[in-house]
C-alpha cells in the first residue's frame, strides 16, 4: 500500500538547494500528521559533494530519508535522465504523494513524471491539506483565476506543483535522524536526448528582485503608463525595495514581464507590500496574500484591493506618490 510524502530537492545552477524544498518540507510536516505520521523523503540529484553542505538543513527540516543520486552528469538538469531516475526510484519506495516546486525545472520535470507513471498532476497550487478521507486536496486558481478549485486525484501517486514563497519555511527546527541513501546509477542506460550547449544568465535590475525584496511597491493598469512604473521606482529605490507589476499593466506594456506578481507571474511574501492604482483582481491578489502587511492606495473606495489591505488610502496615485517621494527624500 503506498505510504509516504516524496519531495524534490531542486539543486540549482549555483549550486544551492532552492528554498521552495523547505518551503514544502514545513508543509509535508502537517500533512504526514494527517497520515499517521507518513514518513518524509526527498530525493536529490546533484554532481558528487552536493549534499554534504545540505545534512544538517535536511535533518532539521523533519525529513526522514533522503535519496541521493550523485555523478558529474547530473550537474546540469536533463528531463531525460531525473525523470528515468526519479520515475525508478517512485516504483521502488511508491509514495502515496508527490510534491515538486513549480520552479521553471519543477514545471517541466512533474508533468514528465506523471505522464510515465500514468498519474495525475494538480499544477501551481496555492493550498494543499489532506481531507476527510485521506486524500490529498490541492487547491489552485482556476477559470482564470475567477474561481479557487480544490482538485482529488484519485490514481497513485497523488502529485501536485507549489509555487515558491506560497508557504513559509519553518520557523523552528523539526529535528529527525535523516537516513541518506546513496542510489547506485548507470546514465549510460538513459537515452538523453537533449543536451545544454550554453547557458546565458540575463541579469535584472536590482530593483526587480522580487524574490528576496522585504519592500515592493507594485503598479496597476492606473499607472497609464511606464512614465507612471518610474515614479513607483524612485519610491521603491527611496525604500530599499523592489518595484512590481500586474498583468494588467504588463499586457499594455507599462512594466516588463519579469516583474509581473499573481496568478500568471510571481508569488511574493514581503514584509510590506504597497499596492498603487491597483483593483485587486483575485489573479492579482492570489500572489499577495503572504504578504505581512499590504498598503492600498486607490481612487475607487469599493476596490477589492481594499478587502485585503492592512490599510488603504483613497485618492490619486499621481498625487500621494510624489508627495510620500518629497517626504522621504526631506527625511534622508
């Protein structure tokens, strides 16, 4: 009978483990309570060293076992080769769930996964919890985003993707006496047909670091244009912070891609969240909601942006934004 939570452990290119494992080791936590206390693995793969620098993140996170594939040529990620190694080793221990971070890699890897093992996949959620019956319920944004829907699978194993900074890493140590078990491979076995010839990093503006931006002021389709987005620059650089962007004001091009938070962009978790002529679509808001604190500044006092704020400010951005800019320039 299948038993157990399986996590990826995403190595990226710089040689780190990416923080949405531990993300999603705070969450298998409370749902192998739900299961009995359903043991917790991960599986990694990584070129040989890797995992000596990652023990003690691992024996802290709650993990019971970690499955550990090392060799040279796993250094760079292959579709071909994780999916073969990862779709061998779910035959071998059968997990009852799977859960993958819905990273750029993570994207590619799971649906790969499910389609070799016949099973479904609930992609980018936002939730997942287990039900009165046992089952994995994950919720994801749905019909546009108009609607949540909490998806069952009912094949095995059950898997989902979660996006990064949707759930928060634990905050407390979660000690277990990690068993690691090095898996013995042979990727001359694999056929890999796909081979990285080059890899060009495009670097963004130290502005536009979303992920690790403890401040981020963010700008709707009421900024009328990217003469607007600059004003929310000079404010976000007076601050420390990271400028933001919804879909909205991408599609009309105000913004870059890059910057866009919500259902189709980034998921954000800052510690203060400003948003500036934006209506709060739930697409929008569905990539907000870790926030700590959201401050709204809007002209329409019935925005639903409002109905998710710490506090909101009816009234013109083109008016409160230079103002709070002249305050804070005064005050440095």
């Amino acid at each position: 009978m299948s038993r157990g939570i399986l996590l990826y452990a995403e190595v990226t290119r710089t040689g780190y483990i990416h923080t949405v494992f531990f993300e999603l080791a705070r969450k298998a936590c409370e749902l192998s309570e739900k299961l009995d206390n359903a043991p917790i693995m991960a599986v990694l793969f990584s070129k040989p060293g890797v995992i000596n620098d990652y023990k003690e993140g691992f024996t802290n996170s709650g993990i019971d076992k970690v499955f550990v594939f090392e060799d040279e040529g796993l250094e760079q990620y292959s579709t071909d080769l994780y999916s073969n190694l990862i779709t061998d080793l779910v035959k071998e221990i059968d997990p009852e769930i799977i859960l993958i971070g819905a990273t750029n890699q993570g994207r590619d890897l799971a649906p790969r996964i499910s389609a070799t093992l016949g099973t479904g996949l609930t992609a980018d959620c936002v939730e997942l919890d287990i039900n009165e019956k046992g089952m994995l319920a994950a919720t994801r944004p749905t019909f546009g985003g108009q609607l949540m829907a909490t998806i069952l699978c009912k094949t095995r194993p059950q898997m989902a993707t979660v996006r990064p900074k949707v759930f928060k890493p634990a905050d407390e140590i979660n000690y277990k006496n990690t068993d690691f078990i090095y898996k013995a491979l042979n990727l001359g076995n694999i056929k890999n047909r796909v081979k990285l010839k080059e890899f060009t990093k495009v670097l963004n503006d130290t502005l536009n670091e979303l992920d690790s931006a403890e401040i981020i002021v963010a700008g709707g389709k009421g900024l009328k244009s990217s003469e607007g987005f600059k004003m929310l620059e000079e404010l976000a650089k007076l601050l420390g912070g990271a400028v933001g962007a919804t879909r909205g004001a991408v599609d009309l091009g105000y913004a870059p891609h890059s910057i866009q938070i919500g259902q189709t962009g980034k998921t954000v978790t800052p510690k203060v969240y400003i948003a500036c002529a934006i209506s709060g679509a739930v697409q929008h808001t569905v990539g907000i909601t870790g926030s700590e604190y959201i401050f709204s500044i809007n002209n329409d006092p019935n925005a639903p942006i409002f109905n998710v704020s710490d506090m909101g400010l009816v009234g013109d951005v083109f008016d409160i934004i230079p103002k709070l800019i002249e305050i804070l320039k005064e005050a440095k």
